[in-house]
C-alpha cells in the first residue's frame, strides 16, 4: 500500500482524479494496518516456528506472484489495480467462529490464530469504508476492468498460496 501511495502521489498522477482521494484512502487505511506482519510472527512463533526462520526463508513463488503482480500494476500500468487486491483481502473476512473451529479441530490454541481474529473484528469495517471509497471514485470503464482483473487474479495467486502452506513444512 506504501508503494500505490507513492505512485498515487507522483508527479505524472497529480492531475488523475482518482487517485488523489484513492491517495488519501490509502494514508488512512495504511496506520490502520501497519503491524499485522508482526501479528503473523507472534502467532508463528505460539506454533513454535522461529521469526528468523521464516525472515529469513525465501518466499515460495506463489507468494512472490501474488504480491509481485501489485508491484508491476501500480508501476506500469496504474495504481488503481490496487483496489482489487485490498478488495479481496479484506472482502470477506474469516468469521470468528470459523477460526475458533479450525484451531480446535487442529488441536491449536487460539493464541497462534490472534491476527486471524482480529481481521475478523476490523475486516468488516475496512471492507465498509472500502465499499464507500469504490462508490466515490469516479473511475472509467477501464478503471473497473483493471479493477476486476486484479481481484481475480489475486484469488487465483491467494489460493495457489493457501495450497503451498497446506503442504508445507517450512520449520
């Protein structure tokens, strides 16, 4: 998100009326998420996975094109591609309940699942402010394809992810 700002923010966008208030959305909404890697290391480690093991880990491919794909659409075609990303991100959210049923039918404690819970809790209100964002933004045809390319092709990147920390044995 720090990367789209910065793109939002320059020179050759100044005059793009979507994204100085996509801009703004984002200087909001990245103090709201800044941490949650560390929530992830926290609970990583609940399951006995070192932090350094995982820092230091090169990221499987799969990892790479998701969060790969967002750095080339934001650098050279256009920032709003992001938008479909933190749809599906924040879109729908596991439910609290859900999250409770995974870790007891693992045997886990729900501590190694704290960052999952919380985006249970805030996830609904970022997809909120979200929504209203999309619905203000007067983006074109082409922005609203862009849009919708870059949602699907992250499902199609966040699910080949889940598959590989299914198999995995990282640590």
């Amino acid at each position: 998100m720090k990367a789209t700002l910065e793109c939002c923010r320059a020179p050759k966008y100044l005059s793009d009326p979507v994204l100085k208030p996509f801009g703004d959305y984002l200087e909001r909404h990245i103090l709201e998420e800044s941490g949650h890697d560390e929530w992830i290391l926290n609970d990583a480690e609940v399951l006995g996975i070192q932090r350094r093991a995982l820092l230091e880990h090169i990221p499987k491919r799969t990892a790479l094109q998701l969060v790969g794909s967002q750095y080339y659409w934001i650098y050279h075609y256009h920032p709003v591609a992001m938008l479909g990303y933190i749809a599906v991100m924040e879109g729908t959210p596991p439910e609290t309940e859900f999250i409770e049923d995974v870790a007891r039918r693992n045997k886990l404690t729900l501590q190694a699942f704290s960052s999952f819970l919380l985006h249970a809790k805030i996830d609904p209100r970022h997809r909120a402010e979200l929504d209203l964002l999309l619905d203000v933004l007067p983006l074109t045809n082409e922005h609203l394809g862009l849009v919708g390319l870059s949602a699907v092709q992250t499902i199609q990147y966040l699910t080949a992810v889940l598959a590989d920390v299914n198999t995995s044995h990282l640590c």
